[in-house]
C-alpha cells in the first residue's frame, strides 16, 4: 500500500479537528510504523527517515510522558508538508 507525508498530515490534521483521539491516533500511528517495518507500506523515499520519525513521535503521544501539544502536532504537519 502506498503512504505519504500527504496521508500522515491527514491524519494529524483529522485529530486536531477532534475527529480522531489521541489514543486513536497513536494506535494508527503504531499499527502504520509496524507496517512500514513488515514492508507493507511503501513511501516515497525521500519522505521516509521524516515519516518513520514522525510516526514514532505519534504512537506514544497518548502516553503522558510523551504527550504532544496542539503546537507540537503542527510543528510535525509543517515538517512534513515540507517534504
């Protein structure tokens, strides 16, 4: 299955509008890097060190200690809407 920055902003972005919660988001974000690690996925490859980077950063952003503000979470679309 194809995957790009393009999607990930989507999904962020689906979560800041309060569509998606946090929790729903990390475990997207987790079932999506365990995908990119088996290969499923393919993404582009000058997005992917961006990509996996990111969604490391989402998949434990339900968890207190990694927790990620509003800001944060756009700082991560701007990062990557720049790739």
């Amino acid at each position: 299955m194809q995957f790009t920055s393009d999607d990930l902003i989507a999904v962020i972005a689906e979560h800041l509008a309060g569509r998606l919660s946090i929790a729903q988001l990390a475990d997207w974000a987790f079932d999506r890097f365990y995908s990119l690690e088996q290969e499923e996925l393919i993404v582009p490859a000058d997005e992917e060190e961006v990509i996996r980077e990111v969604l490391d950063e989402l998949m434990f952003a339900d968890d207190e200690a990694f927790a990620l503000t509003a800001e944060e979470l756009q700082r991560l679309m701007d990062r990557l809407a720049q790739l």
